[in-house]
C-alpha cells in the first residue's frame, strides 16, 4: 500500500497524484492520509483507495472505494458538467473532494493546477492558480472547473467574483450552502453546482438535486436516504457489521433525512441524528437554517437543540452576520422566521457569532455548537 502523507503542499499532491494514476491502472492500494491521522489498520488490495471519514457519526471509518468506483464517478461528473475540462485542485486531497478532482484530470488525460494549502485557503493564491489554468485552457476552447466548500466560495465572492465567474463549472460541495452566497454567486456570473454525496459514493453523486448518470435515489420508511449505482464503496475496511449495516443488497444507506418532490428531485434536510424533538415534534435543523440563510443581513446558521425542561429540546439557532459591523437584530429575525417557519420550527432563541466552528472540509461542527451554547447557559 502506497501511504501518502499530505501537508497543503503542492509536492505531496503530486506524489498522490502518480500513486493514483498507477491505482487507476491496477497498481498497489493508496492510503491518503492528512496531519495526525493515523494509518489504515491493514493493508488492502491493489486498485483501491481507502480513506477516512471525518467520524461524524462516532468513530471514524475507513472507506474502500475502488478504481471502477471513482472513475464511474468521474465519467458521470464531466457527462453532467458539459466534458471533461481543466481543474483546480483547492481543497485538502486526502478528502474525497479533493481526490476527485486529481481523479478527474487523470482521466481527462491532464494534470491539475494545484494550490498549495500549507498557510490555509488563500484567495490571493486562488486567483493567482485560477490565472494559470486560464493560460493553459486559451486558445483551446476548453472547459475548467473547480471544487469549493462554502467558506471557500464567499470569502471569494468577497475579493474577486470576477475570477470565479470565469470557470465553466464550480462544484460546492462538504455542507449545505447557505442561501446568501448561492444568490449573490449567480448574481455575479459565477455558475454554481451543488452538491451532495460522501465519502461512500465517491464524492458529490447528486448535482443540484438530480442524481448523476447511473445513480438511483429513494427514501426509506423513515425518510432516510438511500442510494445505489456504480460509484459506491466496496465497503469498510476491516469493519464487516457496519458494512453490512450501511450496504445492503446494492444501496447505501445514508445517514440524511431527504424528500423527492414529483419530478424525482432530492432535497436533502440534514442527519437523521441532528433532528430536534421539541415538544414532541421533529424538526430538521437543515430547514429552519435554510429559511434563516434567506433573512437580510445573515451570512450562515447552526441549528442545534439545547436541553428544555418544558420542551425536551429548544430550538436555538446561531447566526453569522453578513456585516459583523452592522448585525441583525436577533428579535427581529425571529419575527421574520415566525412568518416562514411553523411554530415548533421557530428559534427560541437566535445567537450571533462571529464565526461557525467548522469540522472536515467546511462542515458547521453542530457538536461544537451546543458545547459553547451549553458553556454559556451556565
């Protein structure tokens, strides 16, 4: 098993980078690993990549997906996208986003232009990298994506939408994306993909809520999500009940509440495991976030319950301002939100933060949230 070790540097990524195009040709297994990760507990076959998860769920697992997997997923992205293209790798590659997009170019017969992470997500460096790309793409009529996360994507917006706009393509993917930025991207040019997936389907296998080419889509009893097509995992290395568990019979089952509408598109409402229960009833963090995201003057919301001796659970929401110097008035947000929301969805109580506490590749750490809240109240 190849291990490569990668610390934000373009070098590490171009040693993943060969591992990979051997793999995809049948060569020995790869094992990305990122800062204090520890190694895969055994070595697995050869034409695997086996990455872990961000262990949202509980303890981290290492997911085996293997060459047919990931290209399955990278023929059906392009297909969707318009062809295959030019990319800009700007996220960490020892997660699935990032690995995907060095997937991508392989199989589009080129190599990357990578942004070297070692200082963090810099947009001065992006705009620097996306410039070079567009050298190499003029004059051929070719395509050029890239893949962000939300954080990535408004910190750009706020420097320099003009570069964004420029891509064919930019895929935002890691966590919901907040309303505000989604508008203010496609006000300013910039097409935006979204899209949902894990590390089990290859990265991103649903695009603006349509499934890609060769994914299928249902929802169980519980409204849970459950998908199956070619770019599943093979399973879990060395962890044969949650395999079983979470892959049965050519469907994996998510950990997502979702709803299909009439024309079979997905919208996903968060985890199962992050519904609140107030009062009662279950209310999904994911919609009360996506009406708060829509509010004038906020940037971004976390959803968590807190403990209620009356409710079971309060809804409390925490708002990042679009304009820290010019907040909204929390009372007044929870006004507007009582005209959109039902009764039990309504924050009880509304937040301001400054920032999100962010886990993995750009995901509100609900966890986090309710520990500092819950510091608070005491």
């Amino acid at each position: 098993m190849r291990v490569i070790h990668l610390d934000g540097s373009r070098e590490a990524v171009w040693e993943l980078d060969v591992a990979l195009r051997a793999m995809l040709a049948g060569g020995e297994a790869v094992a990305p690993l990122g800062r204090g990760q520890a190694l895969p507990p055994r070595e697995p076959g050869a034409g695997q990549v086996v990455l872990g998860t961000s262990g949202s769920t509980g303890v981290p697992k290492w997911v085996l997906l293997g060459a047919p997997a990931l290209s399955a997923s990278a023929a059906a992205v392009h297909a969707r996208l318009g062809g295959p293209g030019r990319w800009l790798l700007a996220l960490p590659a020892q997660h699935v986003a990032g690995l995907q997009v060095l997937v991508r170019a392989a199989l589009a017969g080129d190599r990357p232009v990578v942004l070297d992470l070692r200082g963090g997500f810099d947009p001065a460096r992006f705009g620097a990298a996306a410039r070079r790309l567009a050298a190499r793409v003029a004059g051929e009529a070719g395509r050029c994506y890239t893949a962000l996360v939300p954080t990535q994507l408004t910190r750009l917006l706020d420097t320099d939408p003009e570069t964004l706009a420029r891509f064919d393509a930019v895929l935002l993917g890691g966590a919901a994306a907040p309303k505000e930025p989604l508008t203010r991207a496609r006000d300013s040019g910039v097409r935006v993909v979204t899209t949902y997936g894990m590390t089990e389907t290859a990265g991103g296998c649903v695009y603006d809520g349509w499934p890609l080419e060769g994914m299928q889509v249902r929802l169980d009893s519980d409204g849970i999500v459950e998908l199956a097509g070619p770019m599943l995992a093979t399973g879990y290395l060395d962890a044969p009940e949650d395999t079983a568990m979470a892959f049965r019979d050519g469907w994996f089952r998510t950990s997502d509440l979702g709803r299909v509408d009439g024309q079979g598109r997905l919208r996903v409402l968060g985890r199962a495991d992050d519904v609140i229960v107030t009062g009662g009833l279950n209310v999904a963090p994911a919609e009360v976030e996506a009406v708060l995201t829509g509010l004038p003057g906020v940037a971004a919301a976390c959803v968590v319950g807190l403990p209620d001796p009356d409710w079971g659970q309060r809804v409390t929401a925490v708002v990042i301002p679009t304009d820290p110097g010019r907040p909204p008035d929390p009372g007044a947000l929870r006004v507007a939100a009582r005209r959109l929301l039902t009764g039990a969805q309504v924050p009880k109580e509304i937040i301001l933060f400054d920032t999100l506490p962010l886990r993995g590749v750009g995901k509100p750490d609900r966890g986090a949230v309710r520990t500092m809240l819950g510091a608070r109240d005491h």
